[in-house]
C-alpha cells in the first residue's frame, strides 16, 4: 500500500513539478512586463475574488468531501459515476449563481478586499474591471475540480496532476505573443483561457473512463449522498472563508500603502509564489494521495493502518520540506534576485520581497504540517474541528499582524500568518491525537533531528557558496544549489537517514 501511495504522490508532485516550472517561468515574465505595478496590484486583487469563491465552492468542496466521500466506493465505478454526475450537475446551478453575482457585485468585492485602492482611482476602476472577467475563470475551474475529485476517487492522478499546467501555458503564450495588443487586459485573458482548457482536458479524461452526465436537479437533489456531502461541506464552507479571510487579512494591510509602503501587495505575491512552490509540490501532492487511503482506512474501521500512513506522509514532508526551509531563510535575497529581477522589477521591489519571503519561510512547515493534518480530519469526516482551529489562528494572524506592521512594515504582515500557523499546527495535531489515539513517533524523532542538523549544514554551504564563488548570479546559484544537493545526499547516506537509504536500494535494485 505505501508503495502505491509513493508512487500516486510521484505522480502528482511531478506534475506539479511542471506546473511549478512553467509557474516560474509565468512570474519571470510577469515581473519583467508588469513589476510592481498598477495594473499588477488590480489583477491580483480581481485575481483573488474568484480564487475565494474557488477554494469554497470548487476545490473546498472537491478536497475536503466529495474526494473523502467519493473514495469510500473505489470498488464500485457506476456508483461513483452516478453520484458525479449528479454532484456535476448541481455544482453547475450553484457556480452559475455565484459567478453572476460575483460579476454583478464586483465593485463591493474590490471595495471589501483591496479598502486602500479606493483613493487611486484608476486601480481601483482597473480592479473592478478585471474581476467581472476573472469570475468567469470561478465556473469553468469549478466544474473541473468537481471533475477532478472524480478521477482522484478511481485513483487516477494522472491527468488531475498536468491540468493546473494550463493555467501556467496560457499566462506565457498570452504574454510573450499578445501583450502588446492587451497591454492592460492580457493577465485576465490569460485566466479565461486557462480556465477552458482546465476543464476541457478532465473532461476527456473521465469520458475515457466511461462517465456519461446525466443533467437532472431533481436527481441530484433527491441522492442521499449528496446530502450527505453538504451536511460535511458546511462547516467546511467556514473552514474555506477563515482561510481566505487569512489572505484577506495580508491583503488588506498590504493595501495600506501609507503604512506598509509602495508594491506590499505585489512583494506579498512574489513571496507567496516560491512559498506555493514546495508547498504544492510536496505537501499538496501527499496529502491528496494520502487523504483517499485515509478516508478508506477509516470507512473499515482500521485504525492502526491510518495512524501508520498519516505518520509516514508526514515524514515525507519532514524530509523534502525541513532543509528547503532551511535554505530559504539562509538565503532569501540571493533567491529572490536570481528569480524576479530585471525588467520593471528593480531595487525597491528586491529588498520588500526579499524581507516579505524571509518571514514567510519561517511558517512553511507548518504551511505544509496543516495541509496533512486537515486532510486527515477529512478523511475522518470531520469537518467541524479544522475550521475551528483556523478561526482561531485568524484571530491570532490579525493581532499580531495588525501590530507587527507598524513596527517592520509588510514583513510584520508575513510574520504574523507564520506565527498563525505555527499555532494552527499545533492545535490541530492536538485535537487528532486525541481523536485518534496514540501515534508512535519514536522512529520520526531521530528522523526529524537528523534532517534538521543536515538541513542547517546545507543552507550553510548555500550561504557560503553565494558569499565566496563570483562566476555570476546564475552559475553561482546553480552552483550553490547544486552543491547542497550533494551535501545532502552524502549527508544522509552518513547519517543514515531513512529516505537516503530507500533512494540507494532502488538506485542498486536499478542498476
């Protein structure tokens, strides 16, 4: 079973390696046209809007039940059909309202999340603009993830781990080829047609396999499952909003321009995307393999088999995510410059994002920790308990974000949601030992002390390697990376680390 899950989690992680890539590519591209512009500033802000409504309706509703409950009758395709395709149908109606609402109310949207755009007038308008473009992304990405989970259920991580690469294609065909006909319009372009072919190559995928919808309301609403799935979906609906009114909260102080500086809400982008990338990459990729055995181990009542996945999943993350860490908050300048800057974005934009980057590394463990511990929740049919926790880690992330940026400007924000969420993570693997019993971390303990101490060694041979080695910014980095990358194998060969041991049985089992 482990080897199945590593396996499934491969997939996913290099499918979201690809993503991640063409990501960097679409962000080197967007800050070389853009910077920390203006026009930057609206699209992230309309950007947002329907990425709330997304996480709610779409991927909230997708990840935290119907993936869970969908799971539970793996060996039973027509009855996965059936309830897909009338989960299909009712998801239609619901995304249809809310897209045109959103559409409707776009200025109250902008008004609430972005409050500072209302004294620059033509970025507020520019923002007002973008959303009612960018709503229609809400409908199409909202079907594909109900489509998604669909495919997640029959264990088929194929095409559900390259779809969000389109998104990544359309922003780097749209801006390197019609920029300059769409100067102000191309980001919002780029999001609609990115939305069609999100949904377009699932599609295909789960018609391949034999789905057939059948549009009927009176179906859908007359299956027991369905019901079932939005009795669990309501306190998830809260879950999704505190989450989002966390980003609410880093936007709407980084919209204060006069308290946190020019281009905050722009730095707090950049930094969040090479967050998003090992966060997606690992935590992102195990928990959603992880969270269909889970919710199968616990459908059978076996307890002693979840306690083992859970714990194995989150060695995982120790593993790939502790040195990463480590290695972002030795060097956060140096990553931030080889990455971001040329074109528009230039010194300014550098020391912001630099610092903002800085302290959001400081919380992505436990970025990552809670993506796992939520799943698990999940997969438990709890979905009460998370949005809980993460009212509460609201609370704290407002506090002390509130207060923190007036004494070290947006990087108080960034502090503030690290801090939250080392408090999230804690609470919640409280309440799940609780809940579930004991969890045998004796071989973890080792695990996790051996990859810290070589974590911290590697960042120092980034650090040392970046300070000394002038052969240009990009050899060095490459050079740098490269060098803690052997330093880490041979590190935990030495060491003994369990994953570096597993690595050389298949290189030899290979070879």
């Amino acid at each position: 079973m482990l080897r199945k899950v590593v396996r499934n989690t491969y997939i996913l992680s290099l499918g979201t390696l690809s993503s991640r890539i063409l990501g960097f590519i679409r962000d080197v591209l967007i800050a070389n046209f853009f910077g920390t512009s203006a026009i930057l500033e609206a699209f992230l802000v309309a950007f947002r809007l329907p990425n709330i409504f997304r996480s709610l309706f779409a991927e909230g509703f997708s990840d935290s039940v119907a993936t869970p409950v969908l799971s539970e009758y793996h060996k039973n395709k027509e009855k996965i059909f059936n309830i897909g395709s009338h989960l299909v149908s009712l998801s239609a109606i619901v995304l249809l309202a809310v897209t045109s609402l959103g559409i409707i109310f776009a200025k109250q949207f902008v008004i609430l999340i972005a409050p500072g755009f209302i004294a620059e007038s033509a970025k507020f308008n520019l923002a007002v603009s973008f959303s009612r473009i960018t709503f229609i992304y809400l409908f199409l990405i909202g079907l594909s993830s109900i489509i998604t989970s669909i495919l997640y259920s029959l264990k088929k991580f194929l095409i559900p781990a390259i779809t969000p690469v389109f998104l990544n294609i359309s922003f780097i065909v749209g801006i390197l080829l019609f920029s300059r006909f769409f100067k102000n319009y191309i980001l919002t372009i780029c999001v609609v047609a990115a939305g069609i072919l999100q949904l377009i190559f699932p599609f295909i995928a789960l018609k391949k396999q034999g789905f057939a919808c059948r549009f009927s309301l009176s179906e859908a609403l007359a299956d027991r499952q369905i019901w079932r799935m939005l009795k669990l979906f309501i306190p998830r609906i809260w879950s999704s909003l505190v989450y989002h009114l966390s980003i609410y909260v880093d936007t709407i102080f980084s919209s204060l321009a006069f308290i946190v500086g020019q281009g905050a809400l722009a730095a707090v982008y950049y930094a969040n995307r090479l967050i998003q990338f090992p966060f997606a990459l690992i935590a992102l990729s195990i928990s959603r393999v992880a969270i269909v055995d889970l919710s199968s181990y616990h459908n059978q009542g076996n307890m002693e088999e979840f306690k083992k996945l859970f714990v194995f999943s989150f060695q995982n993350i120790i593993f790939f995510i502790i040195p990463i860490s480590l290695i972002f908050t030795f060097i956060p300048r140096d990553i931030i410059e080889v990455v971001f800057v040329r074109g528009e974005f230039g010194a300014h934009s550098l020391d912001m994002t630099s610092l903002v980057f800085f302290f959001y590394s400081l919380g992505l463990f436990f970025f990552c920790g809670i993506k796992l511990l939520v799943n698990s929740f999940y997969s438990l049919k709890d979905t009460k308990l998370p949005a809980k926790t993460a009212t509460l880690a609201l609370l704290v992330n407002i506090v002390l974000s509130a207060t923190l940026m007036f004494f070290v400007g947006i990087s108080g924000v960034a502090l503030g949601s690290s801090l939250a969420a080392m408090f999230n993570f804690f609470l919640l693997y409280h309440f799940l030992k609780k809940r579930i019993g004991y969890i045998d971390w004796q071989d973890t303990r080792k695990e996790f002390l051996k990859v810290f101490i070589l974590g911290v060694v590697v960042a120092f041979v980034c650090r040392f390697i970046l300070d000394t080695v002038l052969i240009g910014r990009y050899l060095t980095m490459l050079a740098a990376l490269a060098c803690a990358l052997l330093t880490f194998v041979l590190g935990g060969y030495l060491l003994k680390i369990k994953h570096i041991q597993h690595f050389k049985k298949w290189v030899l089992r290979k070879s």
